[in-house]
C-alpha cells in the first residue's frame, strides 16, 4: 500500500544436524582419575538472529537479522584429571570446540564511518564466522585433618574465543566472559545443637579479572576492567 514499510521479508529455513558424544574415564589409581570425551553437536540460528528487524528493548539497540544463516556444527574435545583423596579433592577440566558458522552479533558503521544509527540507536547485525571457543577450569577442595568440617574451595576458569582464519584486528569473538576466580571457605557440622543438623557457615569470595581481548570491530564491545 503506499506509504506503508515492509519491514520484514518473507523467508524459508531448513536445518538439520546429528548430535552426540563418546567418552572413557579410567582409574589411574586409588585416589587419581582421568576422563576424555568427544562430542559433535549442532544448533539451528533461532527467529531473532534470522529475521530481527528493530529495537532490542533490553539492550537499547536497533538488530537486524540474516536469513541467510547456516546451523552451527561443532566438535569438541573434553579432558579431566582429578583427585579424591582424604584431604585433598580437585580437578583439571580442560576443552576445545571448534564451531563452524558460529553466529555472533556485530555493530554497524555507516558509509562516512560514522556509527549507523536508526531511531536514534547503534545499529548491530548478526553475522558467522568458523570459530574456536578453547579453555578450562581447575577446582581444588581442601578440607585439612583434624580440621574435616573446614573445606577451602579454589576454582579458577578461563574461556578464549577466536575466529579462525582472521587478522589480530577481529579475531576475538564478543562476549566472552573473563576469566573467574572464586574462593570459598566453609565450615560445616553434622549437628550443630538440638534441633540444629547439618548445618554450615560460608564465606565467599569472586575475582574477574580484566578482559581485554575483544571484538572491538566498530566499538562492538570495550575492555572490561578487573574487579
């Protein structure tokens, strides 16, 4: 009709994917154990990342969708070592999963190089590159004799994600959180007083540190400092 907008086009989508894993664990001794496991999986690009055209209210930004997506097919590779014994409990997980058309979002530039703006917001589109997300975290639970209602709970975890085949300039995905240390003291008995079983006290602790490797592409994103 004239004076009207189409604002979003009629599209067709198809996907289809095998999803599954294999693994072993083995006992290495009484109080040592190793895992690895290999997975494949797939995901299908959802309505927002293929038709989105206007104001993501949450984020304050205007998103425009690509039909043209493809289903993300990963495979990944997960390895643990761990211990279990009287005094010491804790585990090394490490991974790696290569994506392909991994689905992330971007901000826009107009033609001059200035930020696209439409309705008085940054303009931000989604788009899909093959990617490495690679990592781990490592767990270590101290609960000392005599002191076995005492647990002092370490846990570090890091993620870093990269596309592949890209110069330094773009290479790191978006939103990739920082990595995390988490301290943990807690206290813990089996019977406290009358009426009291179970009981514990816990003091917690979390640290990021700073992410400073980011898509920062048209000002995507910006360094997250520690805190």
């Amino acid at each position: 009709e004239p004076g009207t907008t189409e604002k979003f086009d009629a599209f067709d989508s198809n996907f289809s994917g095998i999803s599954g894993s294999i693994g072993a664990t083995y006992q290495l001794s009484e109080i040592l154990y190793t895992k690895l496991n290999v997975a494949r999986g797939y995901r299908a690009p959802n309505i927002a990342e293929l038709g989105s055209n206007g104001e993501h209210e949450g984020s304050g930004r205007y998103e425009i969708g690509n039909p043209d997506l493809k289903a993300e097919n990963s495979l990944q590779l997960d390895y643990t070592f761990g211990i279990n014994s009287n005094h010491v409990t804790g585990e090394i997980n490490l991974f790696t999963n290569t994506i392909d058309n991994f689905i992330f979002i971007s901000r826009l530039s107009a033609a001059q190089g200035t930020d696209s703006i439409i309705d008085g917001m940054p303009v931000y589109n989604f788009t899909s590159n093959k990617a490495n997300l690679s990592g781990g975290e490592i767990t270590i639970d101290i609960h000392p004799h005599p002191l076995d209602f005492l647990h002092i709970e370490n846990t570090f975890s890091y993620v870093e994600g990269i596309q592949l085949n890209q110069p330094d300039s773009v290479k790191y995905l978006p939103y990739i959180p920082a990595p995390k240390y988490t301290l943990e003291l807690k206290a813990d008995t089996k019977k406290l007083m009358p009426g009291f079983q179970n009981a514990f006290v816990k003091l917690g602790l979390d640290y990021y540190f700073e992410q400073n490797k980011i898509y920062a592409v048209n000002n995507t994103e910006t360094i997250t400092g520690s805190y």
